[in-house]
C-alpha cells in the first residue's frame, strides 16, 4: 500500500495516474467492503471524475497541492457539498448540505480525491461503531471485533487500504481510540487548531476534526492541510499555517516524558499496560528520559465529560425537527410538538436519545449549579493538572484505549461499561489538549495496541517528532491486516 | 447595521420572498458556526451608555433553549444575567416626562440576541388552519431592554416607548421607519393579581391599547373574585383582546448554558471610552439646543425631537430660511396635524424642507395669505409639489390689483343693497362686505386693500348723501 507521500511523489514524477491510484483504492474497496462495512456513501463515479482532472492538470505540468492524487475518506459528520452528510443518523439519512465545510474546501485545494464518506457511531456517540443507523463497521484485523469509534469507518478503512488517509472527529476520542484498535496513527489536534465550519456538531467545546493515517508522516501531511485560522469560526485560533512534517525527525534526545498514573486504572487490561511501558522504555532507549507522576483531578475526568458532553449535546441536536430538512413523519392531525416528538423518536437510535434527555436534565434548571457548573469547575481543575505537568515534563505518555478492541455486541447493552471506554481519551477534550495514538504492538492473539501522546497546546510538533522516532525504531505500522 | 447578528446576511429583509435572504448560518444548518458582528456589539454598547447602564467589560452569550418553529436552531443565542452570565449593559434609566413633572425609568438590563423567524398565519393564531414560516428575519441582531417596573399607565408605557425610539434613532442603532424595527413585550401587574406578559405587540398605539384592555380584563377578574393567573398573553390586533397563550405552569426551563461557539470576548476601556465618544447628540440635549439655538419654547421643541425625523426635517428647514419660530408653528400644527389624521410618518409624506420653506416666504412676501397655505400645504404633503406650482394651477395667487378688487367691490355692492346700507350707519357691518369679496376670490383678495378700498367707497357714498 502506497503512502500519502509516496502517491504525491510518482504523481509528480508522473510515475503514476492519479486515476489509476483511485482504481486500485477502488478495487480495495470492492474486495474487503462487504465485510468491513466503512462507508456509508461511496463516490467512485465523482472520485474517477475528479481523479481524471487532475491527471488532465498533470499532463500541462500543473501538480499542485500536498495531497495531489491522494485517495481521502471523510468521516460523515463532516458537510460535504451535494454529498448526503449523515452522522450515521436516521435522520440525516437524507441530508445532503449546501455548503462544503473549511476541511473539504482545504482538502480540494491540495489536490486531494474524497473516495466517501465513512461510517461512525450515531452523531458521534460511542466507542465502536455499533450504533450506526447503517449498521456496524467491522475491525479489519478481527473481523469478529469493533473497530473503535465513533471514527471506526475512517479508521478501518485507512488500515485496511480502502483510503490512504483519512478525516475524522474526536469528542472524547473518537479519533484515537479506533486508531489504537485498528493500529493506525490519529491526531486529536489542540483545540482551536483546526476549523469546526461544517463538523456537525456533538459537543461543540470538546471536538476537533483530525487526521488519520498509516504513519506519522501522512498524519502530519494531512494535519498541515487541514490546521489553521478560519474567520468562520470564532474558536479557531489565529495561528499561522506550519508544514509540520519538516518536524519529522528520529530525536527524542532529552525529551522529557511523564507517565502519569491514573491512566493505568482499574479497568486496564495487564497487556495493555505492559505494551505501552514497553513502549515508553523503547523511548528511554532512544534518549528520552521518563518519570511517573500523578494528576489528581483525573479521577473526575470521565463524568465531567458526560455531564459537558451531554449538555452541549442535548441543544446542538434540538434543531433536528423534521420541519426544514432530514427525517420527517406524516403530518397529522396534532399541534408541532407532538410532531416534533414523533420525528425524534423515530429519528434518533437509543444511545443519542439517551445523552439528550441526560443533558436535557443536567441544564435544567435547579440541576444546572449542581452538575453542568460543577463538570465546568473540574474541568479547569483538569486544565491546571496539565498545566502543573508540562512544567516538568515535555509530554505524557499513556495508553490510548485500556482495553485492545472487544467483540462486536460484548458491550453494546452496558451503556456504562462502553462510557468506561474513553476514560484516557477524554483527559486530552476537556483540556482542549493535542493528543495521538501511534501503534505500540500486538497482543498475542494479534490485537492492536495503542500508545497515547499528550503534548502542550499548539505542540503537534512535538507529538509528531516523538512519535516518529518512535515508528523509525519500530515495526509496527509496517504490520497488515489479514483482510487485505 | 447592515447585516445581521452571527452572519453576513442583510439585516433588511423586506420587500423580499419569503426565505430568500438566508444563508446556512440563519437557517442554523448542521455544522455552521456563528461569528459575532462587532458592530452590533458596538451598538449596544452605545446604547447601553445613552440608557446611563453600567457597560460590562466581558461579552457572554448564552444559548436559551426552546422548541418553536420560528427558531432554526430550536435554541437562540442571546445573553443572560444569571448562572455566570452577564449583559452587556445593567442598571440604567430614561427619564420621561409625564403631566410636566420628570420621571425616571429604570433599565434592568440591555443585551443583544438573536430574532427568530417570523410566523404567518391564516387568519386570527388560535383559527389558523396551519402556520409558515418565513427565516429572513431569523439572525437579525435585536437590542432587548427591559425596564424595572416603574410605569403606572399604558400612557406612561407609550411616552417611555416614544422616548426609547428617539433615544436609539438618534443614536443611528436602528431606522424606526422600518416596520418590525422595534417591538415591544408589555407586562401588567396591578394589586392582588399576576404579572402578566403580552406578545406580539405591533405599534406604540397598540401598547396602549393592548395594556388599557388588559388592565379592563385583570380588574374585572379581581371584581369578580377570581383570580389573575401568571401567564403570557397574545394580542389580537384585528379582535382588540388578549388570548391567553400559556400559563406559569407551563413556561419553559430555557436551560441557558454559555454557547460553546462563541469565546467569551473582552471589551477593554479604550473600546467603551471611544464608542461613547463618538456618541451622536442625544435628544435631551438636542431639547436644549433648540431651546437656546433657535428660541423656541420647552414645548414646541420637545415636540419636535420626539421625532428624530420631525427634528431634522425642522433643522433642515431652518438651514434654508432663518425663521424657527415660524417654521416650528407650522411644523408643530398643521405639518404634525396632518401626519397624525392620516396616520402617515414624516418620510411616508412628500413634504420636502425645501417646499415647506417656499411656501412659508411666500406668506411672508404677501403672495399668499395664510389661509391660503394651509389649504396648499395637505396637497404638498401629498403629491411633493413645490407650493408656487399648485398656487398657479389653483389660480390661488393673491388678488392686489386696485381695479380688479374695486370691480368685485362694485358686484357685492350691488348685490348686497342692504348691507351697504348698515355699513353706512355702522362701521362694524363693513366686514360682511370684506367677507363676500374674500367670498367671491376664494380668499384671494388682499384683505387689507379690500377693507382699505371698501371703505373709501363707502366714504363716497357717505359724501355723496
Ligand atoms: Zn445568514
């Protein structure tokens, strides 16, 4: 399988069609898709189109564009013009917006070829991908298993070839988490960093849209594509735009990396446990220095995050009525809010209904001072955690999931055991932190394991140099899927 | 202000089919995000200032949540007092006068939101076999206001709401002209009863009505014993009556919550310092100027600056002819009067300054009389004719010449034998002659020469007796 890098460089060169790397991507697609289930709209006939214009730039010598020729998936909480924008919702099923959103736009201007949009939890809420309206996406190294989420369509289909890279969102780690369970590469981006113009939202003060990738230098690429100032949003920061992989070298000389230990909690598997301290001491080998510590507030991490999540959630989905656009139901007889009613219950699975009457009733008033203000209370507490850490460490080291990636139903009836799933993920959310997961080895039946890097704001940087060395002196993204 | 709230839209939507002027971020589309239009920020602080309101340094805004078809996002942002939220002005007053006595109104609060959408409906809201929905109005920046309860009449709401309007044109914030530019939420609460809310509000006229009936309906509820309930109460214009809308029990929990799009920004002391200076002449100090400036009596300009409109076409006319008193009197009486009978505003008339002030140096170079201009004056509202066009094709000009009145004089003479004869025993019967000359001119006739004319005719008489 080709890279990112490797595509741009032949396409260049003019080694390689533009149209015949999405051909082959395509035919990926054809042999694995039944059983993987990524996308829930494919664009072949558009991705050849506009695969054969670019070739026609190419052949007047006009390559333009850090990803000219590269095969992207989307994510479906991402607005694509024209293209139906689901959020793996029933209703959205029919949705297709007027407006492409800054990351697509961005994307175009590279040269970069949208081959679909890809599955994910139910307006990103969950952890494997089940609670899709277009069923399940499987994890192409156990196809009997999730593949994380709520990003598990992108993730899947970077690993298993279907996309060269990929988009998708992190609310609480629905970026990493499936890149840990499919052992890819996934950058949740500092906060601000990225424009949220056209991610439908979940919980609009926790999520980025990040990049996916087989290895840290595509992940890197795509971040430089898609990272910098958008006036469309008033939470983009006014940072100028950087090439983030010339970072990219094998020096972790004096890094200084912190462990700290409330990640590695109850509920974290042993094997997960000794593959990321295995990884952390690979660091050690290669000149970084490492030392515990402890960030006390974690311990309220994860029902901060609900509680915020919920709350947010709970009126950012309010506009789903089924009176200007997606799902609607017969009218009848009855005053609008029966009406509305009707349309919600019918629209939205369980899971989603469930955070909105959560968050519905965390606003409310009475429990507002006693949940929503508290949950924003420990969140700076969780901020300054960091805050204190950074000043002694240069980044934190910690696994991505605590668990390699669960059978598919094992936890989908346990609403609180699959909440229990982004308790390392969502420390990096609340504090609006840049985060990645990098593949740090194999259980011994073959499972993925994850290695989260923490850094300071607006530090990818550094999270791409760390977690590059650590690749070059690794083997594990060079590792395949059976399915392929 | 040009373009609305959180968008780059229009914020003037009339005249245009129905949701035509929107975009994916007033139609609260998923994924779009609002960006605060500072000049609307700057607005309200200037009218914050101009309502004598504490300005708050820090701009919040909330989300208040409710389901409405009106409402895109089914959630408006706006602002909010509690919960860590803050306004972006507290604590001012207006001073109205009411029966020649100053009063002060309080000001809880001064914030900007969002408008919703407008609801179309068949016929009377609770008839209505359905309902449309029409979005370009949704996103427009609103200044809501709202006063402590300090008024005791509807008449005292309509002086305070007339005073509010003038305050803001003369800020610039808004064009009071345009329909729907300012609405108004009326709370009545009168002793042993509930507050009580009307919606839907349309004029300053209707505020009054709307509170006088209201008012009717809460004493005669007490009268008979029964209880006013909390609630919020829709006025039917068509039907002059309230209908009830919903009670206490059934008002929503908003859940206001910071809006999560919109990053808390800071209005530093610079900011707030330049936006008040650059502050535009407030109408109490436009009162005084008139005053001092062009001699005119509290009255007559108070009258004149309640309008900001009436004002500076006032000014305009003083520009061209330095006559305040004179141009103020016809202003104030027949101007005013006439807008007031035909429900017209000053820019709805064709009434230019320049006309007005013609008409007004034709009186006063004896080419018109004054009964004639008042006669000329409703069709110059009308149609904007200059006052020298309509006088010729009316043939109004005034009759001076000696030989045409003695000829007039010789008819009503022969005409009115009678009348000759008192006048001649009684100097006081000359004016029914003077009368049936003005008569027969249609009021052309230069009165004085008449008189002058006729009496030396008489004398002739006399003489020859
Ligand atoms: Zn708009």
């Amino acid at each position: 399988m080709l890279s990112a890098r490797e595509i741009v460089s032949r396409v260049k060169s003019g080694e390689l069609k533009v149209t015949e790397i999405v051909e082959s991507t395509f035919d990926r697609v054809s042999k694995t898709e039944d059983r993987l289930n990524c996308y829930v709209t494919i664009l072949q006939e558009e991705a050849l189109k506009r695969a054969r214009l670019l070739d026609e730039s190419a052949s007047k010598g006009k390559v333009h564009g850090r990803l000219f020729g590269v095969p992207v998936a989307v994510k479906d909480n991402i607005c694509t013009k024209g293209v139906r924008t689901t959020c793996s919702s029933r209703i959205l099923a029919n949705f297709k917006p007027v407006y492409n959103a800054t990351v697509i736009e961005r994307l175009e201007r590279e040269g970069a070829v949208i081959i679909g949009k890809t599955n994910m939890d139910e307006f990103a809420m969950g952890v494997s991908t089940e609670t899709s309206y277009f069923g399940p996406t499987r994890n192409p190294w156990d196809l009997t298993r999730v593949p994380g989420g709520s990003s598990g369509g992108s993730a899947a289909a970077v690993a298993a070839g279907e996309a060269t890279v990929a988009l998708g969102s992190d609310t609480g780690g629905s970026i990493r988490c499936p890149a840990s369970f499919c052992s890819i590469v996934g950058l949740k981006p500092t906060y601000g960093s990225v424009s949220r113009y056209g991610l439908i939202a979940y919980a609009n003060s926790l999520e980025q849209i990040g990049p996916m990738a087989r290895d840290v230098y595509d992940c890197a690429l795509l971040f430089s594509v898609i990272a910098g100032h958008d006036p469309r949003d008033s939470t983009s920061v006014n940072l100028k735009p950087k090439d983030y992989t010339v970072f990219l070298r094998e020096e972790v000389k004096g890094v200084k990396i912190g462990v700290p230990k409330e990640f590695f909690g109850e509920g974290t598997q042993k094997v997960v446990e000794e593959t990321v301290w295995k990884a952390v001491h690979k660091l050690e080998d290669l000149g970084a220095e490492y030392d515990t510590c402890s960030l006390p507030s974690l311990e309220y991490a994860l029902a901060a995050y609900y509680i915020i999540a919920m709350s947010e959630a709970s009126s950012n989905l309010a506009r789903y009525d089924g009176l200007r656009y997606g799902y609607s139901e017969e009218f009848t007889d009855t005053d609008w809010f029966t009406y509305i009613a009707k349309v919600r219950r019918n629209g939205f699975g369980p899971e989603v209904r469930r955070r909105i009457i959560l968050g519905t009733f965390t606003l409310s008033s009475g429990y507002y001072n006693r949940y929503y203000l508290k949950a924003l209370k420990v969140r700076t507490l969780i901020r300054m955690d960091f805050e204190k850490a950074f000043k002694r460490f240069d980044v934190l080291a910690a696994p991505t999931m605590p668990t390699p990636p669960f059978k598919l139903g094992e936890k989908i009836e346990n609403p609180l055991e699959l909440y229990m799933c982004d308790i390392d993920t969502v420390p990096a959310n609340l504090a609006g932190l840049p985060s990645i997961s990098i593949p740090c080895g194999f259980t011994t039946s073959g499972l993925p394991v994850g290695l989260q890097l923490i850094a300071p704001p607006f530090r990818e940087d550094l999270l791409f140099r760390v977690a590059y060395t650590f690749e070059k002196n690794t083997g594990y993204v060079k590792e395949e899927p059976e399915v392929i | 202000m040009k373009t609305k709230l959180f968008c780059g839209c229009p914020s003037d939507y009339r005249g245009k089919k129905p949701n035509t002027n929107v975009c994916p971020v007033c139609l609260g589309l998923p994924g779009t995000l609002p960006v605060v239009n500072k000049k609307a920020v700057e607005y309200a602080v200037m009218a914050a200032a101009a309502l004598n309101c504490k300005i708050n340094h820090k701009i919040l805004f909330f989300r208040k949540n409710y389901f409405y078809p009106d409402l895109p996002k089914n959630f408006q942002i706006s602002q909010y007092d509690r919960a860590g939220g803050l306004p972006i002005g507290t604590d001012g007053y207006v001073e109205i006068k009411v029966k020649n006595a100053k009063k002060k109104v309080r000001i809880g609060r001064v914030h900007l939101e969002e408008d919703p959408g407008r609801l179309t409906y068949l016929g009377p809201i609770d008839r209505s076999p359905y309902t449309l929905v029409d979005y370009n109005r949704s996103g427009i920046a609103l200044l809501e206001i709202v006063t402590l309860p300090d008024l005791n009449s509807p008449k005292e709401a309509r002086i305070l709401l007339r005073k509010l309007r003038s305050i803001l044109e003369h800020l610039g914030v808004f064009d009071g002209s345009l329909e729907g530019a300012m609405r108004c939420d009326a709370n009545v609460s009168i002793e042993g009863g509930s507050r009580v809310e009307i919606k839907n509000i349309s004029s300053f006229k209707e505020v009054e009505r709307a509170l006088t009936y209201e008012i009717i309906r809460q004493r005669d509820l007490l009268s008979k014993e029964r209880r006013v309930l909390r609630e919020t109460r829709h006025w039917d214009e068509r039907r002059r009556v309230t209908i009830s809308l919903r009670t206490k029990e059934e008002e929503q929990d908003y859940r206001y919550f910071p809006e999560p799009d919109l990053p808390v920004f800071l209005l530093d002391d610079t900011f707030i310092k330049n936006v008040v200076s650059s502050m535009p002449e407030l109408p109490d100090a436009r009162i005084e100027r008139f005053k001092k400036m062009y001699g005119l009596p509290e009255y007559d300009a108070e009258v004149l600056v309640a309008d900001k409109r009436i004002a500076d076409f006032f000014e305009e006319c003083v520009k061209l002819y330095n006559q305040p008193k004179k141009i103020s009197n016809w202003v104030m009486s027949d101007v005013l009067r006439y807008l007031y009978e035909n429900n017209l505003e000053i820019h709805e008339s064709k009434l230019s300054p320049k006309h007005l002030v013609e008409m007004i140096k034709m009186i006063d170079e004896g080419e018109i009389s004054g009964k004639i201009a008042k006669k000329v004056l409703p069709e110059m509202i009308v149609t904007g004719k200059d006052p020298r066009e309509i006088v010729k094709e009316k043939n109004l000009l005034r009759i001076s010449s000696i030989q045409e009145i003695k000829a007039l004089i010789k008819t009503v003479f022969e005409e009115n034998r009678k009348a000759v004869e008192d006048a001649l025993k009684d100097e006081k019967a000359i004016h029914f002659l003077v009368g049936q000359v003005m008569r027969k001119t249609r009021g052309r006739a230069d009165p004085e020469l008449t008189h002058n004319l006729i009496k030396e005719e008489l004398d002739k008489l006399k003489k020859a007796n």
